[in-house]
C-alpha cells in the first residue's frame, strides 16, 4: 500500500510498520485475583458489604466501575477495580480498606497502553475528555486513568489518536505540575481542583461543583 505526497517520494506502508503499531498500544487480556466475584453477585454478601459500602461513602456505584471482591486470603477487604478493554479485562489494582501495607495491589506487569476507562474514550465527543492519575477520580469525571503520576508513550498514543479535547486533570503537588507541561507539551491543556482531587471534590461539594471547578481552571497557555 503506498500514499503519496506531493513532492515527496512515494512511501510505502508496511505490515512491519502496522505490526509496530499495534503492538505499542497493545493490552493483553489478563486475569483477575483467585476467587474474584462482582460485587452484586449472590457469593458472600458479608464481604462485599464494606466494600460496597466503601465505594458509595466515595460516591462511587460499585455496579458502574464494575467492582469486584476475592475470597482468596491475599487480597481480602480489598476493593478490585479491574481495567476493562473491549470488555476484557487488562489490568486491574486492588485497594485495601484501612491502614494495611501495600494500600494497592496490582498484577505487577508494565502497564504500557493500560488505561481505566478505555470504554469513557468514545463517549459524548462533544465533550471533553478528562484524564486523571487515579481510577476513582477517572470514574468521578467519567475520565481516563493513566494509573499513575506519569504518563507512558503508549498511553500518549492512544490519547493523542483520540479527537476529543484532552484535558489532564492535575494534583496539587510535584507530580501534578509535571504532567501539567505535559499536556501543554502535547498541545493538550490542564485543570486543577481547589479543594484537591476530582473525587475529594464529588464528595465534598457534589457533581456540579465539580464540573463547575473542571472547566473554571483550564489552562492551555505555557505561561
């Protein structure tokens, strides 16, 4: 297959270059923790009880994220949020409740082209699209969550191939401020929230506020 620009010397597109590509911004499907149910289900309601319970005290529906619970001993009081690709499931993190070590637990693998929310990507196009570091603040904005402070190449791929507006929705610390020349670096722009993250904000004030805050504090300027 060739495309051809004028002026410029026919290049041709290779299966090796389409292979490339898809490979960067591929995302095996995995498998969730030993013994995992759907929070809903009929399977021990004496477990799921405070971790539902966890959630909607964060404004979170368990049904909407799709949480889950484990009935194996390693990952007990543990909210699992799986992340969801074409409805297979590619990565997930599993959060405990209280003041247990690891707080997260996760399948160890490089997380690559790994988002929470891939299903969020193609929703309301005339709207823009959030992107937050945390799963529950993704769901609190129904974002995208890079899953951690910085963003991987494959994750800016997939994001930059999305039309919608980006706008990183940024921390108030170190972390925070890198991502927000980031985005301004990727020709994205940034918001900040005064009272902190997007669900601390839901919490406190609810989704209107919220939203209000989102679009208040956008910044698409380097200065």
């Amino acid at each position: 297959i060739f495309f051809r620009n004028e002026g410029k010397e026919a290049k041709e597109l290779t299966l090796e270059k389409l292979t490339a590509v898809s490979i960067s911004t591929a995302t095996p499907e995995i498998q969730l923790p030993p013994d995992s149910y759907p929070i809903g289900c009929d399977v021990k309601p004496e477990f799921q009880l405070p971790l539902a319970e966890y959630l909607l005290s964060r404004r979170i529906d368990p049904i909407d994220v799709r949480a889950h619970f484990s009935l194996n001993p390693a990952f007990l009081n543990r909210v699992i949020l799986p992340c969801y690709r074409n409805g297979k499931v590619i990565f997930w993190q599993a959060r405990a409740l209280g003041d247990v070590k690891p707080r997260y637990k996760s399948p160890g693998l490089s997380k690559g082209a790994v988002l929470w929310g891939y299903d969020n990507l193609w929703g309301d196009m005339r709207k823009p699209l959030f992107i937050t570091e945390g799963i529950l603040d993704a769901a609190s904005v129904d974002g995208v969550a890079i899953l951690a402070s910085t963003m991987t190449a494959s994750q800016e791929e997939v994001l930059s191939k999305n039309p919608r507006r980006k706008i990183i929705v940024t921390d108030p610390d170190k972390n925070g401020e890198n991502l927000a020349k980031r985005a301004l670096t990727l020709g994205w722009e940034y918001t900040y929230l005064p009272d902190g993250d997007a669900n601390k904000t839901l919490q406190l004030h609810g989704p209107i506020y919220l939203a209000f805050q989102l679009m208040k504090n956008i910044n698409s300027s380097k200065d």
